[in-house]
C-alpha cells in the first residue's frame, strides 16, 4: 500500500509539473554519426540527455516506480528504425526504500536508421523525447528536436564522441558457460503473484552482481534482492503477471552485471525461463 500512495503523489505532482526540457533539468539534444547519407547504409540516430548534477532520467524499466524514457521518430519516407538501444543503468532507492532503475548521468538512447535507395545530400528528421527528472521532487520533461543530416563540423564531431561512448555501456549477450541459471518457485500465476529465486552458479567468482529484470509489459518484477558468496548468486524477486496479456510469461528478460575490482561494470542480457 506505501508502493501506491508513494506513486500516486508522485504523478500528482508530475502532472502539474510537465515542462520544457531547460525546466525539468535536463537538457537534450539530437545525435548523429553519418557524415554522408549513403543508399541502403545505416548510421546511428538518438538523443543524448544531460540531468543536472543530483537528477536522474528512467530506464525503460523504471523499477517499482517512475516513468520510462521515451523516444520518437519522425522521419522521411523510405528510412528504417531499428530497436532502441538502452545503455546499462544504474538502480537507487526513492523515497519508502522503493527501488528505481536509471541513469544520473548525460546518456545517449539511440537506434540504426537504415537509409532508402533514393536519396538527395541531406534530409530533414524530427526526434522527440519525454522524460521523467527526478532529485528531491519528480517533474516531466519533453523535447522536439530537428535537424537537417548529416551534421556538421563541430556538432558532428561532438555527436560522434558521444555516440562512441554509447557504444561501449550497451549490454551485450551473456556467453555460453560463464555461469548457470536454476530457478525456484513458480510457476507463475494468471493472477496475483509468486516469490521466485534465481541461482547464479559462477565459473569464476566476480566481485559484485548487479540484477536488472527488464519484464516487458505482461510482468511485473518487485522487491529483488541480490546476494553472491563466492560462486554462487542468489537473486529474490516478487513476480506477477498482469491482466493486460493471456499469453503465459515463460521467460524473464534480464541484465545480468558483473562489477571487477576496479570498479568497472559489464551487462549481460539473460532470458531467465520461469515457466
């Protein structure tokens, strides 16, 4: 019951609070890598968001409470989206020892834009983004962002600097054999929810393990908590299927991230079966 009066003053709040992006404490600003527009070639496009120091933005998992940060695309006829891609996020506690899943710091959320068979130089592109900010009070944030591609000088410059450093937070596919998944509890039911356990067993012991379920809209995961002795993580979770799909919930998408002794992180996806 703390969950929903906490979430529900903070929408409140919120709805009376959408702002523009200079007032929600977060600057945005559009990104891109081609400096040509080659037929049937991709390049990357995406918005870099820039919290102000003590604010965060939402992963598209928000965790027990927040909003995820959402992109739009607006493109001429004939070019291609591919998925968003999402750089690992870090978690915080809010407000009622609520967990929340983001980033506090400038990220880039971007996607491959395939280029049609016909194109003049340049064209035109509209992105937009809408955000949840959130320090000491929560305020909505949006941004519509245009260009003329491919960028210029400077502006591609910077663009491809930070467009170079997405590349290197973005998860990657765990690799087979680096460790081994057993689940305990379920199976998951059609209504109400089930406590599950998921077991890590190592090849190696990393120094700490970070758990990030990243459910979708048919599951909803609360209260994970993450413990790891030597080779051995055991992951608790609350999961409950939600009355929004009849399709049966098999599996769990997750990051799976590892943290070595000078404190660099890497994230691997998992698609953990719960059937």
């Amino acid at each position: 019951m703390r969950h929903l009066k906490w979430i529900g003053g903070v929408l409140a709040f919120v709805i009376s609070m959408s702002a523009s992006a200079e007032e929600s404490h977060v600057r945005a600003r559009l990104v891109a890598d081609a400096d040509r527009l080659r037929p049937v070639k991709s390049f990357l496009l995406g918005v870099l968001l820039e919290p102000e120091p003590g604010w965060h933005v939402y992963w598209r998992n928000p965790g027990e409470a927040g909003l995820a940060t959402e992109i739009g695309y607006d493109l001429p006829e004939g070019f291609e989206v591919g998925e968003l891609q999402w750089p690992v996020p870090v978690s915080f506690d809010q407000p009622g020892g609520i967990a929340g899943f983001g980033y506090e710091g400038p990220v880039v959320l971007a996607a491959e834009v395939t280029v049609p068979e016909q194109i003049g130089g340049s064209t035109s592109v509209i992105l937009s983004a809408s955000w949840l900010a959130c320090k000491d009070v929560c305020v909505l944030g949006s941004a519509e962002l245009k260009a003329d591609l491919p960028l210029r000088g400077s502006e591609l410059e910077a663009s491809k600097a930070a467009l170079e450093t997405w590349s290197g937070t973005l998860p990657t596919q765990a690799a087979p054999g680096l460790f081994d998944v057993s689940v305990t509890g379920g199976p998951v039911p059609d209504s109400g929810s089930v406590d599950l356990v998921v077991w890590l067993n190592w090849k190696e012991a990393p120094d700490a393990v970070e758990f990030f379920p990243d459910p979708g809209p048919g599951l909803k995961v609360e209260g994970v908590r993450v413990q790891t002795r030597g080779l051995v993580t055991r992951i608790d979770f609350e999961l409950s299927q939600l009355k929004t799909t009849n399709v049966p919930a098999t599996s769990l998408r997750t990051l799976i991230v590892t943290q070595n002794a000078d404190g660099n992180r890497s994230a691997m996806v998992s698609h953990i079966g719960i059937e």
